[in-house]
C-alpha cells in the first residue's frame, strides 16, 4: 500500500514502511502553515496504517530534520505547542522516540526551547546526523522496551 507523503519545496514527510520510522525534511524558513500541514498528514498516515491493519504501537519513531531551515516564525512555536497538546490528548505517542536532526547553533538553540514547552520531551532528542537518530531510535527502545 502507498502511504500518504508530502513532497513541496518547503516540506517533505514520509513513512518508511519496512523501518516503521516517519521522515519530516523541513525547508526555508519554518511556518505555522508546515507544521499544521505536518499534522495534517499524520492523521491521514494514521487512517492508511489502520486500513492495513497497523496501528500506533507500529509506529517505530520519528525523525524530524531541521538541518535546511533558515529561520523559524516566532508565532510557529505557539502552532507547535498547541498541535503537540493536541495530538498527546488524543493519541498516546509515549513509546515513540523523536529524533529533531539539525545542524547548527541556531537550529539547536530554537528546538531546545521548543522541547522545553512541549509535552514528553524526555522521548525526544536533537541529534546531529541521521545515524545519531537512528541510533537514538534504537537505544531508546532498547532502554524503554519491556
């Protein structure tokens, strides 16, 4: 089955089937409009993986990489923390580690100060190579898997 995806010059997000693993590339400079289209799509990955009978203990982990945005829009935080409410109130993601990739100081900087302000933060992590949040995906599981 071909799962949603979204593929535009500011986003790219995408479910890797055979690892379980979501894919988020963000681009430019980062939105209110990207991340509710973000969350957007994850429903709609949701309803395609229970049509096939999967569901939210499938999902492996998350990869979020910020490695090309150039800037972040200072209200995107407020859309960020919102929709992360949102989706914690309706889903349980508790066994879902999020690896947020990037690659400078101010990409690092910003994301630490979202995970401050966002629910679960002790399942997510800024990492800074995309083995790093293979590896983080995996030792988070190994730690967390009973």
């Amino acid at each position: 089955m071909a799962f949603p995806r979204i593929d535009s010059d500011d986003l790219t997000a995408y479910f890797d089937d055979e690892h379980h693993i979501t894919y988020v590339v963000y681009r430019g400079v980062l939105t209110d409009q990207q991340t509710l289209r973000v969350y957007a799509w994850m429903g709609e990955l949701l309803k395609a993986a229970m049509a096939v009978g999967m569901g939210l203990n499938d999902l492996y982990g998350s990869i979020y990489d910020f490695r090309e945005v150039t800037n972040f829009q200072q209200y995107n935080l407020s859309t960020v923390m919102r929709e992360s409410q949102k989706v914690n109130a309706e889903m349980d993601l508790s066994h879902v580690p999020v690896a947020l990739l990037v690659q400078s100081p101010l990409q690092e900087e910003l994301l630490r100060i979202t995970l401050r302000l966002t629910p679960q933060d002790y399942r997510k992590k800024v990492v800074h190579s995309e083995q790093e949040a293979l590896d983080f995906i995996g030792q988070w599981h190994h730690q967390h898997d009973h």
